[in-house]
C-alpha cells in the first residue's frame, strides 16, 4: 500500500512517488541558535522525525538534512546584548537544542549544515540569479525581484494584496515591490560579515536554505518540511529563487509538509509574541517521553494547544502504556499452568495479529499518528482485559499471546519515537516495594487490623497509585 501525503503546495493529499526508488531525500527548515529552544521548535523536530522513523521503518533509505541558521538579525542583536562573541552565543546553543531533542528521542539528522559553512555556495546561486536577471541592487543590498517570478504565491495560494500583507515581509523603502526580499545584506559597523562580488556582507535568511539543500540533495529532492509560520514568504521565497535560478523545467522540491502550529488559548506561541515554554523548563517538570508523547498524539498538521492540562492528560496516557507493558511482563515471569485453554486469549490473538496492518493504515494515511496510537491502546486494553478476567489461567497459548502483544507494543511505540521502557528504578525497586505493600496489607487484612490496611490504600492513592482486589490477587496501577 502506497503511503499519501498532504502536500502544501498542491492542497491535495497525494501519494509519495520519490525520485529515487525506495530513497527519500528530505530538507527540514532548523532553529536560529540564539536562545533555549521552546515547545514550538520542538513540535516539527518530533513530527519530522517521526516522518522519517516511519519511511526507514518501511525500508526507506532516509537522507534527513536540518540546518541551523547560525547568522542572523535576532544573534547580532543577542550578542551585542550580552556582550558576547556571536559564534561563542551560537555554540552554546546549538548544544543546548541536541541536548534536548536527543532527550526527546529526536534521532540527529544526516546532516546538519550551518549557513557560515556554506558562503560559497550561497554567493554562487545568488550569481546564477543576477545572470539571469532576477535581482537588483540597492545601497549594498541585493534583492530578489518577485514580479519576474510568474508563479510566486502558489504554495501559501495568497493574492497580491495578501502577499504585500503578509507576515515577516520586511518594510523597506529601497526596494522596488514590498515582496521583494534581500539575498545578500550589506555589512554594517561591528557586524560579521564575508567578502562577496556585492562587498562585504552576509546572506538573507531565505537564500541559505535553497543553497543548502541544492548542495546537499539537489534538484527535485523529495520532501521540504518546516513550521506553517514558514509557508509565507520563507518557503514561498525558497522556491521562487530556487527555480528562477535552476531555469524552467526543475522543480526545487516535490512534497511541501507543514506542521501544526503550538498554541497558548489558541495563539501561537512564540518568542516574538513572549508566550512560549522552553522544551528545558517542560522536561523539569514532566519527563521528557510525556513531552514526546504530547508532540506525538495529535495529527502532525493539527494545532496543538499546550497547557499543564494537556501535559497532565499525555503523562496518564503515556503511563498507560508504559505499565500496561510492565502489567504484562510480571504474567509472563509468573509460572505457567499446564491448562489448555486457548479460547481464553483468542481475542489478544486477534489483535496481535491485526496490529501491524493497523498500524501501517494509519501512518500510510498522511502519518495518523493520533489512529497509530490508538493500535497501541487496543493491544493494552485486550491484554489487561484477558490478565483481569477472574477466570484468567496463565496457560501457554495465553502467556505466548501476551507475550508477542508486549513485543508487538514496544515495536510500534518505537516506530514514534516512545519508549516505554520503564525507568531504572521501576524495573526492581518500584515493583519490590509494592509488592512488600501489598503483602503488609494482606497480613494486616489477615489480622482484622482494617485500619492499617485502609491506611496504605489511602496513603498509596494519595500517591496516584490504585490497589485493586482482583481473584488472583491484588494488583496496583498508577492512576
């Protein structure tokens, strides 16, 4: 079954022919380095890297390029505010967003080209433009000139009136048209700036991505992604130079992804606007496979609008399935009975069965992540449903079913990024102690001493931790 994708540029979802067979060349739009990353930067890290976890899981050979733009306005002016080397700010922060997304089990990219490293190769297409006659200069400055690009508004399908609206469109008067955009930016005292044919400078923000991702995956690479706050003008602006440069009859690129926006009440969050959460904050509160699975449980392309509600609301689900692989992994230590009932666990049979191609609808679907966790779910609720049955015997066609429903379970999670591998401490001090717990309760019940019992139920409930009395025993589960 053939995987569709939503592409921007064409507002059709449409299934995903690469240039390569069984190969997917993919450029994803990076952060500019000068603070701590926040949840809204984290959103496309975690969606894109779920895309690509999902292509090499269906044996995709996945070339992942990522840049950082690692010069820019917002640096200049953080350094000069802190007084500090504008490289020195840089580093420091690229360090700090690794850090944090391979605490969010973002795998690291193919490639991540910064556009310091790439002045050659920026220089040279802005040449290849002035060639062919779409730029002009003005006071140093040189600048893309959009009406001479036929097709330019067709990714974010925006009139003109809309274009000259449209958010991030510098004002400046120099220019000939509102919509056009500096490739090259004259250097300014104390400034860092490189030596071009134009005079010292440095590049604009839209022409590093197109130089980059040429150089790296050439013409007609498979998939552009990024944020929808970069639809227009950045990728709008990407495809325009990209294409009047490379002539007629290249396509810069062929599927056009957009993530879902993060919002505050609705609003986008944002430094610009100052209401954003950084990921180091939210993982000093919530361990960061909540925060994956928050970035994970909803559509890609959907909003997602953040709060300590929400977060609270992925820790109970993603706890779910972590103890519900936990739940099944004491059956299956526990002895085997030598009873032959298979009907028993027909249903988790069914289910483990089914899952993969479940699974596989789902992703194949534009990457349904919201139906794709909903397989995982199905698997827990019949295991826990067969373990719970007061009539439940571990024979061996049960314990086999369990079994494969655990691996099956961890497998997929892993296909999003989720890794419900308990904590070290939950695979033998949390299980120990509860179950010195659970005994002191029995013997307190045993010797009609009910308060005490009472007593480490409540005290455990106040610890979002439930006792249940089952035939089999007492089972305990976080709440």
């Amino acid at each position: 079954m053939a995987i569709h994708v939503y592409n921007t540029l064409t507002r059709l979802k449409e299934p995903l022919v690469t240039r390569e067979d069984k190969k997917v060349a993919m450029y994803v739009c990076g952060v500019t380095p000068y603070d701590y990353p926040h949840l809204g930067n984290a959103r496309p890290a975690v969606a894109f890297d779920i895309i690509r976890r999902y292509l090499e899981y269906r044996d995709y050979t996945v070339l992942y390029v990522t840049n950082f733009t690692d010069i820019d306005d917002k640096i200049i002016k953080r350094a000069h505010e802190q007084n500090a080397d504008w490289r020195e700010l840089t580093e420091r922060f690229i360090g700090i967003y690794f850090e944090e997304m391979d605490a969010l089990n973002v795998k690291r990219a193919s490639v991540y080209p910064r556009a310091t490293d790439n002045i050659a190769e920026i220089i040279s297409l802005v040449e290849a433009l002035e060639e062919k006659g779409y730029t002009y200069t003005a006071q140093g400055d040189v600048y893309f000139e959009v009406g001479k690009f036929d097709r330019y508004g067709e990714l974010s399908n925006r009139n003109l009136e809309e274009q000259e609206a449209g958010a991030r469109v510098e004002v400046n008067e120099i220019k000939r048209d509102p919509r056009d955009f500096a490739l090259w930016k004259a250097a300014k005292p104390g400034e860092p700036s490189w030596v071009s044919p134009w005079g010292p400078g440095r590049p604009g923000w839209h022409i590093e991505c197109s130089a980059m991702a040429l150089k790296f995956l050439g013409a007609g690479f498979d998939i552009h992604g990024g944020g929808p706050d970069l639809i227009f003008p950045h990728h709008e602006n990407e495809i325009a130079q990209s294409e009047a440069a490379m002539g007629p009859g290249h396509m810069f690129a062929r599927y056009w992804l957009h993530n879902g926006f993060v919002t505050i009440n609705k609003e986008k969050m944002s430094k610009s606007l100052g209401n954003f959460f950084t990921v180091h904050d939210i993982m000093a509160r919530y361990p960061a496979p909540v925060v994956r699975y928050l970035l994970t449980a909803g559509h890609y392309r959907s909003p997602l609008d953040f709060s300590d509600q929400a977060l609270d609301q992925a820790q109970a689900a993603f706890e779910r399935l972590q103890l519900g692989v936990l739940n099944i992994a004491r059956v299956i230590a526990g002895p085997e009975r030598v009873i032959d009932r298979p009907e028993q666990s027909a249903a988790l049979r069914k289910a483990v069965d089914g899952a993969e191609t479940d699974f596989q609808i789902a992703m194949d679907d534009d990457f349904n992540t919201p139906q794709a966790t909903a397989v995982l779910f199905t698997l827990v609720g019949e295991a826990n449903k067969l373990m719970g049955d007061p009539a439940f015997i571990p024979d061996a066609a049960a314990l086999t079913a369990l079994s494969d429903a655990r691996a099956k379970i961890v497998a997929l999670a892993d296909i999003l990024g989720l890794d419900l591998t308990p904590p070290a401490a939950e695979d033998t001090l949390v299980p120990g102690l509860m179950t010195l717990l659970i005994d002191l309760r029995k013997q307190a019940r045993a010797e009609k001493n009910f308060a005490l019992a009472d007593a480490v139920r409540t005290r455990l409930l106040e610890l979002n931790v439930v006792l249940e009395d089952t035939p089999q025993g007492t089972v305990w589960r976080r709440k």
